[in-house]
C-alpha cells in the first residue's frame, strides 16, 4: 500500500495548486502582519486565525508528500512555526502515526484520538471539558497547548536528544517570527490572540466530529458533504472518510474521489455541513469519552 501510494505521487509530478496555495498563504501572513495595524481588531481576529489555519492545513498537505516528490522541499514549505507552539517534526510524526494505526481512535495507539481509556484521570477532565463544541472552541486553544506543554516537558529527561532536535530549530523559527513581529510593531500578545488563538480554534473545530469510535475501521472517519468557505480553509479536509482512504492525493483532487466512490463506499458519520456539526454538539457531548474497547461491561 505504501509504495502504491509513493508511485501515485511521483505520478503527479509538481503540484501547482499547492505551490500556489503555499504562496497566497504566506504573502497574506507577511501582509497581515505587517500592516495590523491599519486593521480593526474584529477583521485582525478573523483574518490571523484563518491564515494560521490555513497554513496548518498546508502543513498537512506536506507531511502527506505534497506538493513535490521530495520531503526536504516539502518540510521547507511547511515548516514554520506560524502556529508558534507546535514543531512541524512533532506534528509529522504524530499525523503518520495516526494513519498507519490499524486502531484508529484508540487511545493507546492513536496520538490523535480524543478519547481516553480511563475515566477520572487528569486527561479525561481535559477532554471533557471540550466534549461539546462551544467548549472546544472557547477552551480547546488553551487546554491542548497546556496539555502539549507539559508533556513535551516530561518527554525532556527521557529523551533529551530528540527533543532538542524537535525544539531547536522550533525556537529558532519562533525567534525570527518575533523579530519579524517586533520589526513590525506587534506585540507577541496580540500576535498569540489574533493568530494563534482563533487559528487552534478554527483547526479544533475541523477535528471536532472527525473521528467517531467503530468497530468497523471503514466507519470511523466522518465526512462533512458541503464544507462551504471551509473546504477551503481545510484542504477539502471535511472528506475526512475519502481522505483516509486515500491519504495519498492531493488535497484538489479529493472531491472528485469521494463524488465518484460515494454511494458505494461504507463510511463512518456523515454531515450536511459545519453549521449541522454545530448545531448538533454546540452544547452536547460528541460521544463518551471512554472508548468502547475500555468501558466496563455495565457501563
């Protein structure tokens, strides 16, 4: 399967919406920036935290070997720190470890589940608190930085040299960006707020209903059908079921796969559009915490 997929991207050659995508992005952050403060703090908030979004889909897209066939190119494409508080190298390995898990969702094997094993720990307090929507939103951006902070600094004495290669160059990026931002006349306060905030925020609410515990592998990936602005935005990432299958294409061709495997394909959850997400779990739970592998009988 993995060298299908290699073959497929080397296949597609250069991408060009992507190289194309990569430079809108980073001229409107360079723009933003730069001019803040011609700008209302409304349409600053709007604007940082969909730029940071945006180039957290477009890491996304380089760690799934776009849009050239060389890693080194693609990493440079999508290295910086933009987000500030999570290393790309960090980033990467956690998303592949996602994809290669046959256990999807589990939380002993997927770095990326939302569930836990255990009810009661200090991890379920966590994610309960993000169970609905409104509290992902408003308290997610906070609750995982938190989270990720402190485990990256438990991960320091058992792991020393890795994390320095994780962090290192992580810090540098981090201090150019704030000497950019100085430069300009941004304070890392504002930049924390209008950017990263909302931009956290924004990514949470895409992997809010992505992923729904199954027994059947096929059915744990939800598909958002009319993703609207935020197809966009996402990388056309709210065909998460289709992207799951096929974690190989590019983000541009992915509508096409799901419209042609669509009333064939078995597929976890389905939704109308991000508004329905909302509407449903604004301010209910999306599911048990505890995954159904760790429930008591009873329970």
């Amino acid at each position: 399967m993995r060298l299908r997929s290699v073959a497929r991207r080397q296949s597609q050659g250069l991408e060009l919406p992507t190289l194309i995508l990569a430079a809108v992005i980073y001229a409107g952050w360079f723009a933003l920036t730069l001019w803040h403060a011609a700008l209302p703090g409304a349409v600053l908030f709007a604007a940082g935290g969909w730029i940071s979004a945006w180039h957290n889909s477009l890491q996304h897209e380089t760690i799934h070997g776009h849009p050239t066939r060389s890693r080194m190119i693609n990493t440079l494409i999508g290295w910086a720190p933009i987000n500030v508080w999570l290393p790309y190298e960090i980033y990467h390995r956690s998303h592949v470890a996602h994809h290669s898990t046959r256990r999807t969702t589990d939380p002993l094997d997927d770095p990326e589940s939302k569930y836990v094993a255990q009810a009661g720990t200090l991890l379920w307090w966590s994610e309960r608190v993000q169970q609905t929507l409104v509290g992902r939103l408003v308290l997610g951006p906070v609750i995982v930085v938190a989270r990720f902070a402190a485990e990256e600094l438990a991960r320091l004495p058992r792991e020393p040299a890795p994390f320095a290669r994780d962090w290192l160059p992580h810090a540098a990026g981090v201090a150019a960006i704030a000497f950019w931002l100085d430069w300009c006349g941004m304070s890392l306060g504002t930049y924390i707020l209008c950017f990263v905030y909302p931009g956290t925020a924004l990514s949470l609410l895409r992997s809010h209903a992505e992923h729904r515990a199954d027994p059947d592998p096929a059915r744990r990936a939800a598909t958002v059908e009319r993703g609207g602005p935020l197809a966009l935005l996402y990388l056309n990432n709210n065909l998460h079921a289709a992207h799951h299958a096929r974690p190989d294409l590019a983000w541009y061709r992915l509508p096409r796969y799901h419209a042609a495997r669509r009333s064939a394909a078995v597929c976890g959850p389905v939704y109308p559009s991000y508004w329905a997400v909302l509407r449903r779990f604004a301010f209910r739970p999306h599911d048990d915490l505890v995954h159904p592998e760790y429930r008591s009988p009873g329970g």
